[in-house]
C-alpha cells in the first residue's frame, strides 16, 4: 500500500492505530476550521496528548500534506469503523458556519481522491448523501463511497460548503478515473438542495439559520462583514451569481443553500427606465491565454481557454472576484474577464 505521490510535506503523527484492519473503500473528508498552511495542519498532530491525525492535510495554498500514512488508521472521525477503512482528509477552511473552502483546497481535493481511488483500484467515487444508506452500503470491488465526520458525532464536521458540494466531488473524480457518475446498484445519488432560481429585485428571503455570514463581496473569497444571529426576513437589491445584496447595505448572503435561505417574492414594482435589456457587444482578446471560467468569478471552476486574441460577443456583464468586470460569452462556453478585453 502506498501513500499519494501528490504530498509535498510529510510530517507522521504518532496519533494512529497501526495498520488497517479494513481494505480502503471510504474517503472521508474534513474541514480542518482555519486557512491553514499543510504544514500546520500536520503540526495540530504531532504531540500525542492531541489524540486525533488524519491521514492527509490539505493546506489553504492546495498543497497536500502526508499526517498518517495511507496504511494506518488515523483518528479523525470519531469512529473507529470507519476509520479502518476510509481515507482521512483534512481541508483548510474558514473558521464559521459554512466552513468554506477556495478553490485550490477543493481542486486539490479532487486529485487527492482521484489519486486514492487509483491507487486503490477503485473507478468510482460514490456519495450516496444519506447516513444509513452509506453505512449500510457495501461498495462494489471498484467503488469507494464518500463519508463524512457529523454522521458519527455531533459535528458539523466537513461544514456546510464541502458536504454540499459532495455530489460534485463524486462526479468530478468519477469521470476523471474514466467511469460514469450513473447511480450504481439500487442507490440514487442525492443532490443537495439548491435554489437556483430569483425573482425579479428585489424580493425578500427568509434567513433560516442562525448564523449566516454577510460578506463585502459576492463570494467566498470576500471577507465576513457580519452575520445574522437571527432568523429573519430582509430584502434583497440585487443578485450575482447566486450571491443576494443586501437592501441595508450591510453587505451580500449566498442565496443558493435552501438550507439556509427561503426565497420569498419580489416586493418592487418595476420603475420603468432600469428594466432596460443588456445590450450585446464585440470584444477583442488582449491577453495570449484568457481562462474562460463556469460563473463571474475567479472562485468559478475554469471551462476553457481562449489563446487566439479573437473577436468574441458579450451578452452579459457580472460583478465577481478577480476581474473589474466579467463578461458573459454569447457561445455559451462561460465568463471572461473584461480586463483582458478591448471593447470594439
Ligand atoms: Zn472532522
């Protein structure tokens, strides 16, 4: 058994049981509740009075970290059955509810379990999104299935961000390993539920949770203003990317977790003149390589390229991360930053 050729730091815990008394058919991922480096992360285990490890780390900058080796089990998951069998790993996230993680962590993350999975003979991830049904599941010779920390303590263990971006996991290591993200067997995979739709702003929305961080931005990536320590309803005056303003001006919520947020229905009557529709336009690429990403934001997955300084349409302008501006493509192919762009 080997450990992944992915780790550029290793530093063993002595927190471990010795080898597994189990073959390796779980991945259980965790945040580790700070943006820790891998080599910090690795640090919270060295001393034995911690009596907890994982068996990977991975760090704020994406960088994988080796805290017990592959064939050992660590202490992590408060349960000594799943432990036998599952891959450990620690993510370096934010500190509060929803425990989010940037994209290096979670891209990082996936060729971590694509790593895993290979070198464990398995073609397929599985998130099976239920605790019985996971638990009670036993994985096919090729099928490794996902677990996670709350469902053996009271935790919110691997937070709110990763486990609902679990399916995607899944999927997305399943089809670099070259299989079919198709439910396997009896079990339907669960998506999280998402609102993915907004009526017209603004609208009001329900907050359900207690602890809902405000952010400056429309993203993760942007600091925590505030959070409500209620439960209420308020205003939103615009959205992007799945991100809602806030009509108080105290800054932006994420509107997609239904978990967290109800959406309500539009409060304002259109004032005429500002419904007017966004007006196409031509630009020209400037840069040699312009990354093409899924949303208006440099926290959005990248769909492509654009290396040939061509000529392409924008049908839509967002606010987002790391861009002045980002312009939708027309193709359909995804969102450009305008910085790298002359208007024509
Ligand atoms: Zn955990």
């Amino acid at each position: 058994m080997s450990n992944s050729s992915l780790v550029s730091y290793t530093k063993l815990s002595p927190n471990h049981s010795g080898a597994r008394t189990h073959s390796i058919d779980r991945i259980t991922p965790h945040c580790v509740v700070g943006q820790l480096s891998a080599e910090s992360i690795c640090g919270c285990f060295t001393s034995p009075s911690r009596e907890a490890s994982c068996n990977y780390g991975i760090g704020t900058d994406g960088r994988i970290a080796l805290c017990v080796e592959e064939k050992n089990r660590s202490w992590c998951s408060s349960s000594n059955a799943n432990d036998q069998r599952a891959v450990t790993i620690e993510c370096a996230s934010d500190t509060t509810h929803p425990y989010a993680m940037n994209n290096k962590v979670y891209q990082s993350l996936i060729n971590l379990c694509v790593d895993i999975c290979k070198r464990n003979g398995k073609k397929k991830l599985l998130w099976l999104g239920d605790k019985t049904k996971s638990l009670n599941y036993s994985p096919k010779s090729d099928e490794m299935v996902i677990t996670v920390h709350r469902w053996f303590a009271n935790k919110a263990c691997p937070g709110d961000w990763l486990y609902s971006r679990l399916g995607d996991l899944a999927s997305q290591v399943t089809a670099k390993l070259g299989g079919s993200s198709a439910s396997s067997g009896t079990t339907t995979p669960t998506q999280p539920s998402t609102n993915t739709s907004f009526p017209k702003t603004p609208f009001t929305v329900q907050v359900l949770v207690s602890d809902l961080n405000i952010r400056k931005g429309a993203g993760m990536n942007y600091g925590v203003t505030g959070k409500y320590t209620g439960k209420g309803v308020f205003t939103i005056t615009s959205v992007n990317n799945g991100w809602g303003k806030l009509k108080s001006g105290a800054g932006w919520i994420y509107l997609e977790n239904a978990s967290y947020v109800k959406i309500g229905s539009s409060t304002g009557a259109s004032s005429g003149s500002t419904s007017s529709a966004f007006k196409a336009y031509t630009v020209k690429v400037t840069a040699d390589a312009l990354n093409i990403r899924k949303g208006a934001g440099t926290n959005y997955g990248i769909s492509g390229t654009i290396r040939d300084k061509g000529v392409y349409t924008i049908v839509a302008e967002s606010n987002g991360s790391g861009a002045t501006k980002w312009g939708k493509l027309k193709s359909g192919a995804g969102w450009i930053s305008l910085d790298y762009c002359k208007k024509l």
